[in-house]
C-alpha cells in the first residue's frame, strides 16, 4: 500500500513539473507582454466565512481585446482599475497571465524536493516508520 502512494505521489509531483516546463518552453519561442486593467473582482466565501477574491482582467493583444481570470486568488482584494503587467506567448494571448516569478520558483522546489523525497522512500534510501 506504501508503494502505491509514494508511486501515485511521484506521478503527481512528475506531471506538475512537466506542466510547469511544458509552460516556460512554450515561452522560449518569445513573449508578449501588456499592460491589463482589473476590470471585475470575484469574490468566493467559504465555510468559515473567509472571502477570497479572484481578478478578472482586460488587455489589448495583436488580435484585438481579450479578458480573462486570473488563476491565483487571495484574502486581499485587488483593486479594480489598477494596472497589471500581462505576459503571454507570442500569437497566443489567450494564454496570457500575471507574471509571478517567486511564486513560479517555489512550485519548481517545493514539486522538485517532493519527488525527490518520494524517490528517496522508493528506493530505501529512506524509510517511513510502519503504524
């Protein structure tokens, strides 16, 4: 039973970094960047009554204007209105984000020292007390 969680974990870990990569090489090929407006905030509560607030965003790109959601929300809200610098891959503004580098950095370690430590537990070099 082990083995099969530390396998479906190593798995997990491995396609979380594939998708972080498969995203940074897309950008290789050139970027594009804009300047987006916060035109609409989201807000979700949930059962502890705590609200999270999501930004929707509007720029202008080679084809014309697009909108999207922004896909990291918080406890602070954005304020609408404000300015926000959007990156996206050249030709593909519908893919376009928020750039976040230290968030991006800590997905790539925290992703990394998981799947090491899952390897390290697979091939003994580590063991997990049995109970």
């Amino acid at each position: 039973m082990q083995t099969a969680t530390a396998i479906t974990g190593l798995l997990l870990c491995l396609a979380m970094l594939w998708n972080l990569l498969r995203e940074d090489l897309r950008r290789l090929g050139g970027e594009q960047t804009a300047i987006g407006k916060i035109v609409d905030i989201q807000t979700s509560v949930d059962s502890d009554r705590v609200s999270t607030y999501t930004a929707v965003v509007r720029f202008e790109s080679e084809n014309g204007p697009m909108q999207f959601v922004d896909g990291f929300s918080g406890t602070s809200r954005p304020r609408e209105g404000s300015s926000v610098t959007v990156r996206y891959p050249n030709g593909q503004p519908h893919l376009a984000q928020i750039p976040r580098p230290l968030f991006r950095l800590l997905a790539y370690v925290v992703t990394t020292g998981l799947a090491v430590f899952t390897i390290a537990i697979l091939t003994g070099v580590l063991t997990v007390p049995a109970g």
